[in-house]
C-alpha cells in the first residue's frame, strides 16, 4: 500500500526514556508497534521514529479559513494513508458528515475511502 503525501515522518530523540517507552508502545500499541510503516525505534541511535499526519490545503477561496486541531493519528488512519479515516468496521468517521453539513467543503456522496479523501484535499 503507498502512503500519501498526507503522511510524513517524526523522529523524537529518547534518551533515558528509550527502553520504557518502547516497552510501553508495544504494549499499549499492540499490532501497530510492530508495523514498519507506522512507528520505527532505533536501539543505536535511542530513537523513535513514527508517521504522523498533516494536511494543509493550498487552493485559497474567498471563504475564511479554519484552523482543525486534532490528536496525533490513529496508527489505523496512517496505515490508510488519511486522518479520520473509517473505523475497522469501516464506518465513516463521523467528523466529514458534520463538516459537511457546517458548509465548510464539498465531499462527494459515494463512499469516502481514505484515497477519495486523500485525493480530494490535495486538489484544495
């Protein structure tokens, strides 16, 4: 699966904290710690390395802009390559009906995969 241009990498420097907090993510992360294309530690280098995700439209219109604060991603929605993106049972993230709803962009009515998302806001 390609990631998107959505996706980019952080790396945060441990130090001291390095062996508990990777003990920590594999536990609290499970399956998603252990997926290369969502976090990497590096025992050398005492350093963990993770997708996170940003999205910043380039197309300006007359409209005012808005600022989304949001949480880190969900390991779930970088492996779909888009925040928000359907739950595993693959229901919608119920944050694109409200924004929708607000006015605030256009989506299409069919089924909004991560790719038609993703797709949509690199247009912007």
């Amino acid at each position: 699966m390609g990631l998107s241009a959505i996706n980019s990498w952080k790396t945060y420097s441990l130090k001291g904290e390095y062996r508990e907090a990777k003990k920590r993510a594999s536990g609290e992360l499970r399956n998603y710690a252990k997926d290369k294309n969502v976090m990497k530690f590096d025992d050398a280098k005492k350093t963990v390395r993770f997708q996170t995700e940003l999205l910043i439209p380039t197309k300006q219109s007359s409209r005012p802009r808005i600022m989304l604060l949001l949480s880190n991603p969900h390991p779930h929605s970088i492996q779909q390559g888009m925040f928000l993106s359907p739950n595993r049972q693959k229901r919608e993230n119920p944050f694109w009906s409200v924004m929708k709803e607000a006015g605030w962009f256009e989506l299409p009515e069919q089924v909004r995969s991560p790719d038609v998302l993703r797709d949509l806001f690199n247009q912007c």
